[in-house]
C-alpha cells in the first residue's frame, strides 16, 4: 500500500534522477521517449493512476505513444493505446473551435450580446436587478458571471435548449468582464449558439462539422457499444493510497452508451489520445490537417489568444484565457516545460493536452483519477511534459 510519503519520495526520485533522463543525441526520438514511459509506469507502480497513455506529436507525425498499467484493475485489462477516456473540459477547446468556425462563415461575431441568438437570456440579472451584458467572448472567457445550477440538476437536461432555459433563471453573480470565475454554464451556453445558428445539434455539428473531416473517429458524446469496451475504468484514490472505482459524475448515474442526455459541450466528449492528437495538430497547423481546412488561420489566432487582459484566471499560476482554452503568459510549476504562448487544456479526471507553438510540439496525456488535489498542476502531468521536451531537446 503507497502513501504520501512514497509519492513524495517517489517525485523526489524522479526530479533528482532527471539527468539520468539526458540521453545522448545520437539517439532517435522514439527511444528517448521510452523516458516518458518509463516515467508513467512508476506512477503506476506507485499507485498514483491505474494507467496511462501518454503521446508527443509535432504537426506532421506522432513523435511518441505508449500506454502503460490497466485500463480496469479488477479484470486486469491492461490499458491500450487506443482506450477511450472521459476528456471532461478537454471539451472546452472544442466548443471554442466551434463557435470560430461560424466567426469564419460569418455567421456570428465574439462580441455580439448572447441575446442576439437566445432571447430567453434576456431574463438574466445581476444582483441589483441590472440587465446582465453577456458577449459570446464572455461565454468562453469564463467573465460572464454566469452561476451554475445546483450539482444534482446540472446535468439533467435532455438538450441544451432546456438547459439554456434553466441558466436564464440564475442570478449573474457580477458584471460581464470585470472578473475571472470558471462557468459550466457559459459553454454551454455557447454551444448552444452553435445549435441555433447551425441548425444542428451540438453532437453532430462536432461530428460533421470537426471530427469526420479530421478523421476522429473515437470522439464523442455518446459512446457506441463496442467503445464502450475500450472506455478505461475511473478511479479515487482512498486514505491510505488504494486506487477504487469511481463513476463519470457528468454522466448522473447513465451510461456513457445513454443518448436521452444533452451533449455537454463543458465536459461531454470522450475521446483517444490519437483523436485528440488530430484535434491539436489541425490546431498547430494553423487549422488545416492533411489538407482539409478545418478553421482560418486568423479564426486559431484569435481562439490561442488572450483575452482576459490582466484578470487572473484560477487553477495555475502564469496564464490567461483564449476562446475555450488556457493560454500560457510565463510558464511555471506544471508548465515550466511549456513555451509562452502554449495554449490547451486540462480535464477533471487527470487528462491534459497542451500545444506548444514555438516548440512546434503537442503533449496528451490520458489517465482516469477523479480526485488529484489539483489535475492541471499534477506531478503526473508535470512529469511528463518535462521527461518529453528534456528528450526531444538533445
């Protein structure tokens, strides 16, 4: 049984041992990468994850991709390469992606009031009784103000139509713009635009509209049964270190496999590493992969940008906010390893994919661990994206 004091000992190790890590340059990129493996498998060992897939990509090939440990520890399964994970707000980039494809069809513009394409919103207060000014830029910067509904209904609509609904009656909680406050609600909100403006609903404007022309074929809301066999199992970690069995707590109790839900464009998608992979390189690439272009280059521009000025965002040090994703101002703790600039994004359940512009590098990791004290800021994450650039840097 492992606790804290083994993990701590164990991040010890892996900091101390780092030049170990410093392989000659006559070696290839793949074996050096082996680091990265040998890395995660001692996170595993040491019961931190019961696994993980870890990739490196740059824009044209994938550079790295290993998996490691069990995709479900009762049955032994060991993880593959090609598990699916709950990606949880590694959805958020995606919906930010979303609702620039329309800002290049013209269809919409980041500062026209939400009113414009919800009327219902109208409705919304803040605490003096003021007309809340909300902008679809506030929706996917996090600076609506907008609250979420109570854990046990925020994730009970069938549609995001009901569920807009039921945002409108929440009190803003301050004026659009003058702060920073994380909101499930807000990108939701936006993906909603999405459907009124496309005519689609949220899953299949993602699916026709990114991940078909992209080629993600493992990318979802709504899991078919036989990815549902390749779904890596959720784990807690208990007092005292035991890694245990936990649920998708977006899911409200249904199967990931249920369709009579709404397509949670805050944290609904899951996806594989590679999926994924092909979501950033199209990123990367200024929005064209293998010749299909997904978005302008100006429509990424504007989406890795920051547009917080200087608010001060939560969860780690050294950042503002683009269109959906976290921006990276002065790299530091878990993005040291990160150029200025980086943008991507974290999910709940420990999975990260981050883009380094300068580097010309992607980083996806996917584990299933419900309740690191901070998943963006993780040794697991931190490790990883260091042993990477170390490797690839000799």
């Amino acid at each position: 049984m492992v606790n804290r004091v083994s993990i701590s000992l164990l991040t010890c190790w892996l900091v101390l041992n780092s030049c170990t890590y410093c392989v000659s340059q006559e070696k290839s990129a793949v074996s050096t990468l082996s680091n990265v493996a040998f890395a995660m498998k001692r996170f595993v060992e040491a019961g931190e994850v019961a696994g993980a897939v870890t990739l490196v990509a740059n824009e044209q090939s994938i550079l790295h991709l290993d998996a490691v440990g069990a995709a479900d520890t009762a049955t032994g399964a060991k993880i593959r390469t090609d598990s699916l994970f709950w990606i949880a707000s590694m959805s958020k980039p995606v919906t930010g992606a979303c609702v620039m494809m329309l800002v290049d069809q013209g269809k919409l513009s980041l500062d026209d009031p939400i009113t414009k394409y919800l009327p219902e919103m109208k409705e919304l207060r803040l605490a003096d009784g003021k007309t809340a000014e909300i902008t679809v830029k506030h929706l996917l910067t996090h600076t609506s103000g907008m609250a979420e509904l109570k854990q046990d209904d925020a994730y009970t609509s069938k549609t995001l139509a009901e569920a807009a609904q039921r945002y409108s009656q929440v009190q803003v909680l301050f004026a659009p713009g003058s702060q920073w406050k994380y909101s499930q609600t807000s990108i939701n909100t936006a993906a909603r635009i999405v459907e009124v403006l496309s005519g689609m609903t949220f899953d299949k404007y993602v699916q026709t509209k990114l991940c078909e022309p992209l080629n993600m074929n493992d990318t979802s809301f709504y899991l078919t049964d036989s990815q549902h066999k390749r779904l890596a199992k959720s784990y807690r970690k208990e007092d005292g270190g035991k890694l245990v069995e936990t649920d998708i707590r977006l899911l409200a109790g249904k199967s990931p496999t249920y369709r009579e839900r709404m397509p949670a464009a805050n944290g609904g998608l899951f996806s594989t590493a590679g999926d994924y992979a092909r979501f950033c390189q199209m990123l990367l690439r200024d929005g064209e992969l293998n010749g299909t272009r997904v978005m302008s280059p100006e429509a990424v521009k504007t989406l890795r940008s920051i547009h917080t000025g200087e608010l001060v965002p939560g969860f780690t040090p050294g950042h503002g906010w683009g269109i959906g994703c976290c921006v990276v101002r002065e790299p530091q703790g878990p993005t040291e390893s990160l150029s200025p600039g980086s943008f991507g994004h974290g999910g709940a359940y420990g999975t990260q994919a981050w883009i380094d512009p300068i580097k010309k590098r992607i980083y996806v990791l996917m584990v299933q661990r419900a309740n690191f004290s901070n998943s963006d800021a993780s040794d697991v994450r931190r490790v990883f994206q260091r042993e990477a650039n170390q490797t690839l840097a000799n």
